[in-house]
C-alpha cells in the first residue's frame, strides 16, 4: 500500500490546524488569520480534502456520552479473516493491522462494560486464529474523541459477526446487551 506524498505548504498546515480546533469556523475567518483571500482557502480546503488531509467525521463524543469504549490488542493469523467478520457490528468501531507483538487493534463501544467482555470472550479468546488477546477499557481521553458510532442498523434475523445471541450464555445470564441488528438487544442506546 502506498501512500501519496502530502505536498503541504505553511498556509496548508495553518489552514489545517485552524479546521482541526474549529471545524465550523469560516473561510473568511481563516483568511483573515492566514493573510489569504477567502476563494484562495476555498481552493485549498478543496484540494486538501480531495488529497485526503482534511476530512469531516461526525459522531458521538466519547467523553461527554457516557458509553465504555474498549481497546483489543491481538495477534492473528489471518487478520483480514477477523477485521471482515466484525465491520457490520453496531458494537465495531474501528480496527487497525499494526506491526509488532500483536498485529492488530480493534476498537469497541457499548453502553456496558459486560457487554464488551462478552464480545471479546465469544469472539477472541475462543477463536483458533487469534493467539493472544490483550482487553482494556478505555478510561478517559486527553481531549474529545468523535466516535464514528453506527446508531442506524439494519435489522436482521442474523448477527453480522454470525453469533446466535438466542443461544448465548452471556446473554441468558444477563452478561451482554445482545445484537441491536436482531432482535435480542435488550439495551437503550440503539
């Protein structure tokens, strides 16, 4: 995988750091701060997103939500097989294939902590193709962290991750939500 060169100059990297502490600002405030006419920071916003440098991602704000955010660390013998098996989950917010001891990190949110449990004891610590696993939740963040949370699911007799929440312990006993996707979510969020 490559990956383009980011041909920035100084008033690109202002432009930038002034979008990332307010997204909402004007252009014609950003021009008045970076010396530049307010068509000339449209043109380059333009061509910042269009290289990829400048995005927008709403979501929920991690530190104000009062949902428990959970980071995975594992290593996998097929990472792509693990990463695939979870990007429809509600629960799934992101994964990362990363170099070292373990080769890849997944990020989860719930509203319970149990529930995250459950879905790390159903889905990693039993998978034959996951050889360690390293669980923690996520206490605080230095600042706001948008969590690109799904909170529109499509409704399904199955679960994306292919668990059977009907025939699950954690969920007879009270230890997990269930799936918002099927009808076995029993929490409040989704």
């Amino acid at each position: 995988m490559s990956k383009a060169k980011l041909e920035m100059d100084e008033i690109d990297r202002k432009i930038v750091s002034i979008l990332e502490k307010d997204p909402e600002i004007s252009q014609n405030a950003i021009a008045q701060q970076v010396g530049i006419s307010q068509p000339s920071v449209g043109v380059r916003i333009r061509k910042l997103k269009k290289m990829g440098i400048v995005s927008t991602s709403l979501g929920i704000n991690f530190k104000k939500s009062g949902l428990y955010l959970a980071k995975v660390d594992c290593t996998a013998t097929n990472t792509i097989n693990i990463l695939r098996q979870f990007e429809k989950c509600p629960y799934f917010l992101n994964g990362f294939v990363i170099a070292g001891k373990n080769n890849l990190c997944l990020f989860f949110v719930s509203e319970d902590i149990a529930t995250l449990e459950a879905i790390v004891d159903g889905h990693f610590r039993c998978n034959p193709d996951i050889q360690t696993v390293d669980f923690g939740i996520v206490i605080t963040s230095n600042k706001d962290q948008i969590l690109p949370i799904k909170l529109e699911v499509e409704k399904a007799d199955k679960a994306p991750c292919d668990a059977n929440c009907g025939e699950c312990s954690y969920y007879d006993l009270d230890r997990c939500l269930g799936c918002p996707v099927t009808g076995h979510y029993r929490g409040s969020f989704w």
